[in-house]
C-alpha cells in the first residue's frame, strides 16, 4: 500500500512546496502532518463548505496554510499553538501566500484558547477542528471542540494509533494510554459518528450529530 500511494503523491501548489522547504529545512523541526493528510483535511473543508475552523497544534505552519487556501475570503482558522518558535517559521510563508488575514494565531495553550472561544459564546459555530497536539489532552480538546463546532460538521483527530501502540500501550506510555481509552470513548460516543482513516499515523473523523 505504501508503494501504491508513493506512485500518486499528493498535489501540492507553489506555496504549499514552499511552506514545506520552509518546515523541513529548519535544523530540529518536524512537519508534523504528512501531504496526504493534508490533502485530506482541505478536502473535508470543501466538503461542508467551511468558513470557520479551529486547528490545535500548528507546528511549522504546513497543515495551517493548506487549510487557509482553501477556505474562503471571509474564512478563518484560529490557530493554537504554543511554541511561537515553531510557528514563527510559517507566518511569512502565510504572508506570502496572501492568507495571513484569515489566520488568528493563539500563542498560549489551546485549552486556554478554548475556554475563551466559549467563554465568548462561540459554541456551535465552527465548521471543523482539527487536534494533533500533546495526546494527554486530548480528551479536554475533543470535549472543548465538540462544543464549538456545528451539529453536522467535522472533528479531526490525528496520530489515534501513536505508531501502534495504542493496541497494547505500555504501562509507562502515558500517551498510547490516553489516546486508547480515548479511541474507545469516542467509538461509544452517541453525540457522533465515526471513521477511522489508516492514513499517516492514524486519523479519526467524528461527525456531530
């Protein structure tokens, strides 16, 4: 399978070429989010016509700029993250790429700019979520975004298998833990409807009833 897909890459414009050199080329960074995944998430927003969205876990910036092409002019995405180096490296790729304006970055912890969001009675007002950040809050981000998006519209979990491990994790491996006995919350949960995608590390798509 991965032969398979490597004969179809994923396409990818100038900017997003761009942003990637930008990531991938910075000593100690990592990109986080893979092309195809990428591809994936845009193609979601195309799908329930986002305007509005919410990205936990910004990183170098890739998966944020794919996003913002694709939504519209009025569209935006608040972005937590809360290592400004890293986010550092692709504000001015954003700039470039003329999507800067539709990027609210948060420089704190997402579940701080989550409480916010809801504090200012934004609560069913986004369109989707996506969360790859720290796996042991997990749990408090899926609880937060599936208050603050739509009924109808999409939550986005990324690395829901951490490599395997959550099969059989690890005493030790607080990570695996907590996204195990995530993934089995959210398999039982009545609030939404589930795929699991074997795309990357593993993404879960939940569905708001």
């Amino acid at each position: 399978m991965d032969s398979f897909e490597g004969d179809f890459p994923s396409k990818e414009n100038e900017k997003e070429k761009t942003q990637l050199q930008a990531a991938t080329s910075t000593p100690g960074k990592k990109l986080w989010i893979s092309c195809d995944q990428a591809q994936l998430v845009t193609n979601l927003i195309r799908l329930v016509g986002a305007k509005k969205v919410i990205e936990i876990g910004v990183s170098a910036g890739y998966n944020t700029l794919s996003m913002a092409l694709v939504l519209p002019e009025d569209g935006r995405i608040v972005a937590c993250e809360i290592n400004e180096d890293l986010a550092s490296i692709g504000k001015p790729v954003w700039k470039e790429a003329g999507v800067l304006r539709k990027i609210d970055l948060r420089i704190k912890p997402a579940i701080e700019t989550l409480e916010e969001l809801l504090a200012n009675g934004e609560a069913g007002t986004f369109d989707l979520a996506f969360i790859h950040a720290d796996k042991e809050s997990y749990n408090d981000y899926y609880e937060k975004c599936l208050r603050l998006i739509k009924k109808g519209k999409i939550l986005v979990l990324d690395n829901v298998l951490v490599s395997g491990k959550v099969l059989k994790p690890g005493k030790s491996d607080r990570a695996a833990q907590h996204i195990h006995q995530l993934n089995e919350k959210i398999f039982h949960d009545p609030r939404v409807n589930i795929s699991m995608i074997l795309i990357g590390n593993g993404i879960t798509l939940g569905f708001k009833l």
